[in-house]
C-alpha cells in the first residue's frame, strides 16, 4: 500500500515538473552556427538576444508561451551600409531585421531611409489599421473613429473645441468633460473607443477647468478642482461621478491600492497622482525605442511618439500618423490639422 502511495506521489511529481517545464517562464541559451542566442519567456514576453563578437540584436514579442523551447532554427545575415544586419528565423513567430554597428542597433528601413512621406492634398484621408486596433483623432468638434472595417465621423459638440486638456484614455474608454461653456462644466463624457459609442454622465455639481486627474482605482478615476478644492471620483464602468473630498469631508489618496488619508496640500502643492502602473518591456523616448535595457533606433526623423501597445509603436511625422512594428512601418492615416498640434489629440486600443 505504502509502495503505491508513493509511486502516486512520484508520478505526480513527475507530471507536476514537466508540466512546469513545458509552461513556465525560463530562460536559456543556445548556439545557432555561429551566433549566441539567449531565449526567454516572462509572463506574455518572449524575447531572443542574439550576439556576435561586439554586435547584439534583441528581438521581442508578445505572445503566449511556446511548448517547446530552442525556437530560433536559422539567422540569415547581409551587411547594409557597414551594418550587419540579421534576421531570424523563429518557429511560430515571424522574424524581421536589425542592423547592428557594434556601438548601436537600427531597423534595415532606417539605413535605408525607407519612411517615404506621403503628401496629400486631403484633409483627412484613412489607409489602415489591424484587426483589434481602434485609434481615435480629435478634430476639434468631436473624433474621427478608425478600426480595421470603417472608417466613421463622432460629432460631439456644436462649437469647435481647441483644448481637450481633461481628456484622459483609461482601459477602453476615454473621459472627458462635455466641452460646452468656457470655465465651468457638469456633464462628463465616457467615450467606448471599440464602438465609438458615448453616454453623457450629468452631475449636480460645477466642475471648473483647471482641474487634473489625480489617479485612478479599479474602475474609477479620480479628478481634482482646483479652483474650488474639490475631488470627485468617476467610476466609468458605471457611469457614476461622486463628490469625495473637499474641506468639510477631507481628502484621500491611495497607496499601492489601499485608501489612505490625504491632505489637501498633497492636491494643491504636490499634485499628487496614483495611477496604477505597469512596467512596460517596450519604451520610447525621442526615436529610441528601448527594449528592457537594449536601445533600438527605429527613425531618423523629428517624430512625436502617440502611444506604445505592447512591441508596437504609434507615431506622427509631418501629418501622417504611422504604426511601426517588427520591423515595418505602415501609414495609417493622414490629418492636415496635425502639421499644427500632434500632442493630445490621437488615443489608441488594442484589444
């Protein structure tokens, strides 16, 4: 009896560490023919750092875990204007290139010069998006909705609107005030950017426009008067805006999720902010693209940067907005208004 006990507790065992081989996060390293290959997976990121002497190309994706493990078969190699340039082949992935000098790593389509602007007599003209990618442009009276089917005007306002400081995209859905008179308002617009359907939140109070968003929690957001010294939270998911804090009722704040006591100062002087963060693999600053750590050129023009969704970028040049992604970058659409003001005004979703 006690013998099959425990070849139950061994098989169990067995199957217990094969299934945490087969599925868990790892990290390995390989050689293919001449090239070292670091392989790893965390969470939704698989990630291959190849090397070669001083030259390191560092290759991320977002993708459920492989069963198997050793996923890069083959790396072809090209030199480019003295740049080596590898790209490999991994199963179940689709490989791209990246050109190293030894000091620095670029896409091929940089040394190439290969972002071709393209001029438009239009105002507005849409190319495309992706499956499950929805971008919204603000065109002063309301949005341009976009996704990969259509292509469709949101009309919002009467008036023309040139600032849309108090807008703010949180999960799917972007918050915004309904921009109606010049210093003071009630209502509060939450926009689903996967519909580009909307409902209009009416409260009962006067909210002034020098306010900002001070975090958010779960399901609300959380904004501060500061001219009238008030907080509200805004539960969007519920279409519900309360008044939280104010002098009578005091102020809170939250801290690594939990509620705490707040004082207005923290409001008024420190401008406190709670947002939950998570840290993100793919980061951009000026037209770097950092990968954990490795630094990843990705254009040699004067481009502002929209949004990073997991390893794609978003960004605008001149007045053509562009996602880059593995490699590739494709026009998305073009809006005259944005050789004027680009900052602010574009959100984008991935489901």
């Amino acid at each position: 009896m006690k013998k099959k006990v425990l070849l139950i507790i061994l098989v169990c065992l067995v199957i217990v560490l094969f299934v945490h081989y087969k599925t868990g996060d790892y990290t390995i390293k390989y050689k293919v023919e001449e090239y070292e290959v670091t392989e790893s997976f965390n969470g939704k990121e698989v990630h291959f750092i190849i090397t070669l002497g001083d030259k390191t190309y560092d290759y991320l994706y977002f993708h459920k875990r492989f069963f198997d493990r050793k996923r890069v078969t083959i790396i072809d190699s090209e030199e480019v204007n003295d740049y080596l340039c590898l790209t490999p082949s991994i199963k179940g992935l689709e490989g791209y290139t990246i050109c190293s000098s030894g000091e620095e790593a670029l896409t091929k389509e940089v040394i190439e010069n290969s972002l071709i602007y393209e001029e438009s007599d239009k105002d507005f003209e849409f190319n495309s998006l992706s499956e499950d990618e929805y971008m919204l442009i603000w065109k002063y009276d309301g949005f341009y909705f976009l996704n990969d089917k259509e292509m469709k005007s949101i009309n919002l306002f009467n008036s023309e609107r040139y600032s849309n400081d108090l807008m703010y995209k949180i999960d799917n859905y972007i918050v915004f005030p309904k921009y109606e008179n010049n210093y003071l308002f009630n209502t509060f617009i939450i926009l689903d950017m996967t519909s580009g359907k909307y409902k209009e939140v009416e409260t009962k109070y006067s909210i002034n426009y020098d306010s900002y968003y001070a975090g958010n929690k779960k399901n609300s957001l959380y904004l501060f008067d500061n001219k009238n010294e008030n907080l509200y939270e805004i539960n969007y998911k519920k279409n519900k805006v309360e008044l939280i804090g104010s002098s009578i009722r005091g102020f809170i704040k939250y801290e690594n999720g939990k509620e705490k006591n707040a004082k207005l100062e923290e409001y008024t002087k420190d401008k406190i902010t709670y947002f939950n963060t998570n840290k993100e693999s793919v980061k951009v600053n000026n037209n770097v693209m950092i990968y954990n750590d490795f630094n990843l050129k990705f254009s040699n023009f004067d481009i502002n940067v929209i949004d990073v969704i997991e390893d794609k970028v978003f960004f605008v040049y001149k007045d053509n907005v562009y996602k880059y992604e593995k490699g590739i970058t494709n026009l998305v659409c073009h809006y005259f208004e944005l050789n004027f003001n680009s900052e602010g005004k574009i959100f984008v979703f991935n489901k």
